[in-house]
C-alpha cells in the first residue's frame, strides 16, 4: 500500500507535540481524532512506528473510548443517552425515531455527511432525561415529536 505523506506528517506534527511517550497516547489520539474527523488505519499504523506503544495497545485505547472512531463521523454526532435514567424514560423510543428519520441505523453515518448516531452509556445529566446531545449539545426532556424539528435546526 502506498504511504500518505500528509497523513504522515500530520501524525508526526501531533507526536512532536505531546512527545513519543506512552503516556502521551491519548493526547495524540484526541488530536489525531480532531485533524482527521476519525483515526485512519493508515495513520494508526504510522503513529505505531513513532511512538513506543504496540499497535494491539493503540486499537485498545482506540475502540475503548467513545471520542474516538475508527470510521468518519458526520459533521454532528448524534448521541442518545441509554442510561438507566433514560432508558426508563423512553431512550428506545427516541432511538427508534432518530434511525427512522435519519434513515440509518445506530453507528451509521448519514449519506449526505451530516449526522453519525450513536448511542452512549450516562451523559451525566440524568435530571433532565430523557436527553440526547447534537455536536456537543444537549437536548433534554425529549420526546420524539421534537427530533423532526431538532434536526432540521441542524440541516440548516
Ligand atoms: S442516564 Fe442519561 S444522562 Fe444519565
């Protein structure tokens, strides 16, 4: 497979940032997260050749932790909070409407780029449940004749 040099470099200008260190890991992964909108295969496997952590280790931290995704995200991510909280206040349902108005099921990404659902454990707000969060911000007391509108507020 051929090398991306940008790829490369950026992953490099990120490592020179933080330093090659193990315990700089999750820093560089934040940011690679943030320069790429995901983590590339490719740049994994580059960030492996310059820092002192195996690739086995890099997937671990990598899959472990819902900032980060190994496939791109659409321009807002859609998370619906499954708590206990919510759950009990209708989370399933919300995450029924959300995949039949996007037309994806959770973990896809719209066609057109725009939204990625997912579905997350607490989002620490459980007093306002049910609450789902758009591009960092939170929608709460929500029930599923609002989602139509939220999302067109969005698309715009
Ligand atoms: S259970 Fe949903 S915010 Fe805590």
């Amino acid at each position: 497979m051929k090398k991306d040099k940008t790829v490369e470099k950026q992953v490099k200008e990120i490592v020179d940032r933080y330093g090659a260190e193990k315990s700089s890991l999750i820093a560089i992964l934040q940011d690679m997260q943030g320069a790429f909108g995901y983590l590339p295969k490719d740049a994994l496997i580059f960030l492996n050749e310059v820092v002192d952590v195996p690739l086995a280790r890099i997937y671990e931290v990598a899959t472990f932790y819902n900032a980060f995704s190994l496939t791109p995200r659409g321009k807002y991510l859609v998370e619906v909070c499954a708590g206990t909280a919510c759950h009990v206040t209708g989370a399933l349902t919300l995450m029924e409407r959300l995949e039949r108005d996007l037309e994806i099921r959770c973990g896809e990404t719209t066609g057109d780029g725009m939204f990625t659902l997912e579905q997350v454990r607490c989002l620490g707000c459980c007093s306002l449940a049910p609450v789902m969060r758009i591009g960092g911000n939170i929608h709460a007391y929500l029930t599923q004749d609002e989602i139509p509108k939220i999302l067109r507020n969005y698309r715009q």
